[in-house]
C-alpha cells in the first residue's frame, strides 16, 4: 500500500467528477481525479463549445433539481469572475402544422410543470412570438427565462485552475485496472501504481460498467446504452443577418416534440448557430414532417434559409448514456462502503453538474445528502436483486 492516503479518489474527470472533487476540495479534503484520457477530450460527453442550462423538465423533480443547479452555477461564476452563462433563456416552440395538439406539446406541458414550481416564464402566440422572436415560424412559444447557454472552455479551465490550486492531484491518461478493499481503505491499481483512498466516487460516464466489474466483489451493472444526435450542424448567417441570431435576441431554443434543440450564435466562440436534431429510439410520438436539422429550418426558422450549413466537428461527437428506465443513476455502490457512483444523465447532465458534485461529495462524506436520490439510487439494477 502507498504511504500517500486519499480522502477522496474520482475516477473520471468529466464535469461530473471535476466538480465531485471541487466540492470534496472545498471541505478541506485531500482528493485524487483520475482519468484514462486527458481532460477536454472529446470523446467525453463534458467538452464541447457550448452546453443548454435550462429548467423546462416535464418531471417536476428534474425541473427543481435544475433550478437549483442553476444557483450553483451563478455562485461558481461569481467565485471564479468568469463569464460563464448567457442568461438568454430558453424557448419551446409548437407549430400546429406539425403537432396538431399544441396543448399535449413539451413546450405547453413543460410550461406547465415551471408554472407549477413558481419558475418565471413568459408565453408567447403566434403574434407575440413574431414580435419578440421574428426569427421562428411557429404557433406557440414557451420562454423559460432563468436558462441559457454554458460557455464550456472557460468552465473547464476555471475548473481546472481551481483544483489545481487546491493541489487535487490530477491523473490523466491512466487505466484503472482493479479496485478492492484492503486494510481498511480502498486500493485503485492503476497502470502507473497503487493509490489509496478512503472514499471513492466513479463519475465515468459510459465507462462506468468496465470500472464496477473492476471493483473486487461488485455484482452491480448499470443498463446504459450510448446514443448520438441524428445531426449536428452550425448555421452560419451571412455577415450582415448575424446580429439576430446573437443571444441578446436569439434565446436557447427547442421544439422537443420533433427532436430539434439550438443554441445562439457566439459571434468570435462558435462558428454559427448550433442546432441538432434527436431522435430518440424509444419516442413514443407520431411521425412529423420535420425530420432534419433543414427540415426545421424549412418548417420553422425562415430567417436560416440563406445559412450556410456545415457540420459540427470537433465536439460533440460524444454520445449520451441513456438509461434503460431513463432516469438517472446516482448514489453508494452496494458492496463497497464509502464509494459512490454518478452516471445516466442522458444527454441532459452538463447542467447539473455542480448538484451532482455536491451530492455525490455528501454522500460518501457524510452517508446523507440534501437533496432526495432515492428515485435515483444505483441498488434498483444490482444483479442480485433480479435474481
Ligand atoms: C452531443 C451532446 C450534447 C449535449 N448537450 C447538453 C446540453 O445542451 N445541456 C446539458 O445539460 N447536457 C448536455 N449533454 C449532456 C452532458 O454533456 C453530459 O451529461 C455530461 O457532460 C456528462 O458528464 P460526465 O462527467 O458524466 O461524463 P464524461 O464527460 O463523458 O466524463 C466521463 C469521464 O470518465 C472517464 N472514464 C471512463 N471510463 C474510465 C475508466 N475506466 N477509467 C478512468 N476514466 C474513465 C472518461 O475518460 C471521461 O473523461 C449533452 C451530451 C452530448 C453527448
């Protein structure tokens, strides 16, 4: 056993484990952040140019954990000084030519679920919307005003800078081969050594699987299958359009029931207006006449006809680790005491980000967390239960 013992050791430095360690780093613990790959590569869900941070969650439970994420992030700009979030907000749109029932549509039920929760939000027919937002075609729009768009390069070097300043140590570039308990810590051998912790937490993602069958004795498994956007691409206006496309006038934008979600344009960070389109294997929803990234723009952002558009390289060609009953895993890996395990965000997880940190740091420090992870909790997939 090596004589330098953690308080903490994450395996997987995403923006999941980063700030698992920033929180555990915060309380006075020594932490070690380990990775098989380098930070920002993008391979990882984490790395991209820009991240949504929105509320409009259909679930209530999802809606108030975002909101509350959210304040984390407002402190985490404050304490860094940098400008992290674009507080454009985020717009649901509905266009009854496409989906006839307006009122069974995300943006009218997710609207609902904010209004219910006293989260502010702004509604929009089709007057308002060509008033205020000229650049959508559409029926209905559905404003969730505390959203916006995450700056993903200073987040990760903020990130980066903090930890390194507090002295986390952090490994890249290295295998973890085999987790077990011995004389009353946990031992990660890895391919540059032994290290031991006392608490270990797994942020890693779709590799989540491969570390538990590493863990001496762990039987858990979770059922998490990586899928990717149809397509990704940037709009990018001719020179002279390009200011109604900038987040002071283009907000966040989705319409969830055809697949299709957008981020504003960055002038001098992104090459234009980012937008992708989804469609998820298991949408239960009838056939739409929009069926690509042009297909919206045909159907419901004239203002992007004369775009040009290329593909987004370079980012977000990760893939999102769905769940096999779509909610997220998050709590104590059974059979191993102290350690914890954060994954399944489903495409949908950069937002939460500081929530997860702070709870997952909770739960293997103190055995408790703020918020209720119960819905959540890993055990619900343990192979044994099944049996
Ligand atoms: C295309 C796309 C668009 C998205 N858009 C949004 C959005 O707009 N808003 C939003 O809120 N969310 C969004 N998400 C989701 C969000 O980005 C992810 O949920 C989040 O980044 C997941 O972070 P993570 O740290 O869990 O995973 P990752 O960033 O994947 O990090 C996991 C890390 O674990 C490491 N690892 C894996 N296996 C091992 C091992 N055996 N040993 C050591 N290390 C290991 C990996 O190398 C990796 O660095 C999107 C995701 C994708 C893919």
């Amino acid at each position: 056993m090596t004589d330098t013992v953690y308080d903490l050791a994450v395996v997987g430095a995403g923006v999941m484990g980063q700030f698992t360690a920033d929180f555990a780093r915060r309380r006075g613990a020594k932490v070690l952040l380990l990775d098989q790959w380098r930070i920002g590569d993008p391979r990882a869900a984490s790395f991209s140019l820009t991240r949504s941070i929105r509320n409009d969650y259909m679930d209530p439970v999802y809606a108030r954990l975002a909101f509350e994420a959210r304040q984390l992030w407002l402190d985490f700009q404050r304490q860094t000084g940098e400008s992290i979030l674009i507080e454009c907000g985020c717009l649901n749109l509905a266009k009854a030519s496409v989906t006839p029932a307006l009122s069974e549509t995300y943006a009218e039920r997710s609207y609902r679920v904010l209004e219910g929760l006293h989260l502010k939000t702004q509604a929009f027919d089709r007057e308002g919307l060509e008033a205020r937002f000229p650049q959508f075609d559409a029926d209905l729009g559905r404003l969730d005003v505390e959203a916006g768009v995450m700056r993903v390069t200073p987040v990760v070097s903020a990130l980066r800078a903090r930890l390194q300043e507090a002295s986390v140590l952090i490994e890249e570039n290295t295998a973890v081969q085999r987790i077990s308990r011995r004389g009353g810590l946990i031992a990660i051998d890895t391919a540059a050594g032994e290290r031991a912790a006392e608490r270990l937490v797994i942020t890693s993602g779709l590799g989540s699987n491969d570390l538990l069958s590493r863990i001496e004795g762990c039987d858990l498994r979770l059922p998490l299958r990586p899928d990717r956007p149809n397509e990704t691409k940037y709009l990018i206006p001719p020179a002279g359009k390009r200011a109604m496309f900038a987040p002071d006038r283009l907000p966040v934008f989705a319409y969830l029931d055809v697949g299709i979600y957008g981020h504003p344009f960055i002038e001098g960070e992104t090459p234009g207006v980012k937008i992708g389109y989804y469609n998820p294997p298991d949408l239960n929803a009838r056939p739409t006449s929009i069926t690509s990234v042009q297909g919206f723009i045909d159907e419901c952002m004239p203002a992007l006809r004369d775009a040009r558009m290329v593909d987004v390289q370079n980012a977000d060609q990760c893939s999102y680790d769905l769940v096999a009953d779509d909610d997220f895993i998050l709590g104590a890996i059974p059979g191993l005491p102290g350690a914890a395990v954060g994954a399944g965000w489903r495409g949908t997880g950069y937002k939460f980000a500081p929530l997860i940190g702070r709870t997952l740091t909770e739960l293997v420090f103190e055995g408790t967390t703020v918020e209720d992870i119960s819905r959540f909790a890993p055990s619900r997939f343990e192979v044994s239960r099944a049996r």
